[in-house]
C-alpha cells in the first residue's frame, strides 16, 4: 500500500513537472529561443566543456547560461569570466533541476536578447533524466575515466539525449576504457545518438559538437 502511494506521489510530481516544461517551451518558441540540457555524472565536465565552447560561439549566437548545482555559484562564477550571462540555481539538496526552477531563473535573463540558453544539470546520470526543462535537446556527457560500461548501466539518460560529449579523451592511454564496449551499448540503448570524442581541457574534438549545436540552432521546428 505504502508503495502504492509513494508511485502516485512521483507520478504527480513528474506530471506537474510537465505541465510548467510545456508553459517553458511555449516561452522558448515565442522568443525564438533554443534551449540544451547538461547532464552527466559530477565532475565528467559539463562547466570545462563550456568554458572552451562558449568563447568559440559568442560571436554567432547570444548565449546565456542557467547553472544547476546543489550548493555554491562557483560554475555560474566560472561562466561569468566569459562574459556570458550566467545564473545560478542552488536546489539546496535536490538532485536535479525541475522547470519550476528553470522558470525562476529565466526571470533574471533577458529572453528577448537571446537564442541560445544551455542549462548546466546538477551532477547525476539518473534523477535529471526524468525532469523536462522545455528544452531542444538533452546532451549526455560521460569522461573516460568513469568507464565504458555506463550507457548500459543508465540507459535513460543515453537513451532520451539527442548528444553525448565523450569527455577527456587525453586519459583514454591511461584508462581502460573500452571503446568497443563503449558504442556496442550506445548501439542497443540509442542508435541515433550522436556521440562526439572531446577533450575540453586540450580542445580537442570541439568542432564537431558545435557543428552539431549549430545545426539544432539552424532547424526551426521544436522537435521535443
Ligand atoms: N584530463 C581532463 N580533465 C578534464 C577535462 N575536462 C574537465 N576536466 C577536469 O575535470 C574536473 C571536473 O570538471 P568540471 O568541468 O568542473 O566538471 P562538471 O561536470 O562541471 O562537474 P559538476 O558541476 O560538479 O557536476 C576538473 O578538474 C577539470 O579540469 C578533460 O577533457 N581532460
Ligand atoms: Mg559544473
């Protein structure tokens, strides 16, 4: 019975969720906004990957971006040294942005400037991939030393993003990471999926990610 309940309460929790992710991406159509949605595990470098994307897309595109940690500005800060506005959402526990959430923090950007929003998820492969946050695209970001087996272990999240970064390319000699096992898994759990070989930190593989988010920015239909 206790069970019962406790379906119902997260089935109402992922509903009202939908119902403001809808109101979001009516928001983002009419002020002809695109919108990306960061999710990895902590520390697989969402904000590094950022860092050396943004200062190659700024002069293209009016870029904001919405920070989602637990706890602390320190990426929102990390974002602002570009000159790029940046807000930040502290959950204060929560493992994941929500759309309510998102819906405070657009408050604070001017929506009429921009055409770009990305939105740094807090550091989780599995609670944010159920939250809808009106976006265009979710982009999965896994780093080499995390292992090749986690498309099989959190198939949602692989299976539900339009993009993967394969982050920290430099450590694959030192790693045994699998790529073999790697894409065999992306194969079963989402063969559409885009995955782009990166390392943010040696800007490496960049191009062909921002190929890939300048072509989201081209298509004029909202596809989610
Ligand atoms: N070797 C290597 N290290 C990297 C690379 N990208 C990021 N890092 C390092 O990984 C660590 C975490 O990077 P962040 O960008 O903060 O990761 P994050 O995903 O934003 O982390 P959270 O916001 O805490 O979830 C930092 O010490 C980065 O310098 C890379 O391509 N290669
Ligand atoms: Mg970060």
């Amino acid at each position: 019975m206790k069970k019962m309940a406790q379906i119902k309460l997260e089935k109402n929790i992922l509903e009202a969720n939908e119902d403001i992710a809808g109101k979001l991406k009516e928001q983002f159509k009419k002020n002809k906004i695109k919108v990306i949605n960061m999710i990895s595990s902590p520390g697989s470098g969402k904000t590094t990957i950022l860092e050396h994307s943004l200062p190659k897309i700024v002069q293209k595109f009016n870029v904001a971006v919405i920070e989602g940690d637990i706890l602390t500005s320190r990426d929102a800060d990390r974002i602002a040294k570009l000159n790029v506005p940046a807000v930040q959402i502290e959950t204060g526990g929560s493992c994941h942005l929500d759309a309510r959430m998102v819906g405070k923090a657009l408050e604070k950007l001017d929506l009429s400037r921009l055409d770009l929003i990305i939105i740094e998820n807090v550091g989780n492969l599995v609670c944010p991939a159920s939250f809808d946050l009106g976006e265009d695209a979710k982009v999965v970001v896994v780093s080499i030393a995390e292992g090749s087996d986690k498309p099989a272990k959190y198939p949602e999240i692989f299976n539900r993003a339009k993009a993967c970064i394969l982050n920290k390319m430099d450590l694959l000699p030192y790693s045994n990471f699998s790529r073999d096992e790697f894409y065999k898994d992306i194969k079963h759990v989402n063969p559409e999926l885009k995955v782009f070989e990166v390392s943010a930190l040696k800007e490496t593989g960049l191009d062909g990610w921002l190929e890939w988010l300048e072509g989201l920015m081209a298509d004029g239909g909202q596809e989610n």
